[in-house]
C-alpha cells in the first residue's frame, strides 16, 4: 500500500513535464526540416526549372549517362535525343539529369564577369593610386616651400 501512494504522487508531478518530454523530439523534427527536406525541396525546384527550360540544340547528360543532342521537343514531358549520328531516341524529360552546354556558357560568362570585375578594380586602384601619387607630393612641396617662406619672414623681421 505504501507503494501505490508513493505512485499517485509521482504521477501529479510527470504531468507538468509532459511537455518538457516532446521537445527533444520537436527540436528533431525542426533540425530534419532545415538540414535534409528543405534543401532537397530546393534542389527538386532547381531540376524542374531545368528540365522546363530544355530547348532544341541542347546537350544534356541522361540518369545513365548517355550525353546527347535534343533534336525535337515532343510535348513538355517527352523529348527526342541524338545519341549518335543518325541514332535518335525518345526520353521522358525526367530522365534527364543535366544540361552540359547550358551549364559550360554558364561558367564560362560568370569567369569572364570575374575577370572584368578584377580588371576594372585593378584600374580603380591604379586610378586612386596615381591621384594619391600626384597629390601629396604637391601637398608636401607646398607645405615645405610655406614653411621656407614664413622662416624666410620670421628671421627677417628678427634681423629689422
């Protein structure tokens, strides 16, 4: 009997921190959100604005690995590919992975705009550089031609 009691008074206090008990697994739920489903979420997005996009004269890369041409688009799910000269075969979009010639202008555009922005802050500084370069030696010559002047002054008034 003394055992029951001492049951019934735990019980009144595990109520209050039934609460306490689900956080662990809401914080889980919250962490799985942000680190697996949001980015795959992210990624199918990305894929399926690619697939959309696909035109004729494309190349692309197959899930198996087969890169080829798209010759005709059939309808918005379905495309023809040349695999080899002569060869065509008619895919699901979904079965394409990627875009190699897409991609390649892709990089090769934003190397260019690196490359430019590098060369316009090169001038920039090399601008900055030659106005500070003609500047201060101006400002250091006139300073020391005032400072002559006015020694010039003082020790002639000193000799009046």
């Amino acid at each position: 009997m003394f055992f029951i009691s001492d049951a019934f008074a735990d019980a009144g206090s595990s109520q209050s921190a039934g609460f306490m008990g689900f956080l662990p697994i809401i914080a889980c739920v919250a962490i799985l959100y942000f680190l697996l489903i949001r980015p795959q979420q992210k990624r199918q997005k990305q894929h399926q604005e690619l697939i959309s996009s696909i035109k004729k004269g494309d190349k692309v890369v197959t899930n198996s690995g087969i890169i080829a041409t798209v010759s005709k688009v059939i309808s918005e799910h379905e495309v023809v590919l040349e695999i080899a000269d002569g060869v065509h075969c008619r895919f699901v979009k979904t079965a394409i992975s990627d875009v190699v010639e897409n991609t390649i202008q892709n990089n090769v555009a934003k190397s260019v705009e690196k490359d430019a922005i590098a060369e316009d802050k090169a001038k920039i500084n090399a601008d900055e550089n030659a106005e500070k370069s003609v500047s201060e030696p101006a400002k250091v010559t006139s300073s020391k031609t005032e400072k002559k002047k006015t020694i010039r002054k003082v020790t002639s008034k000193k000799k009046n």
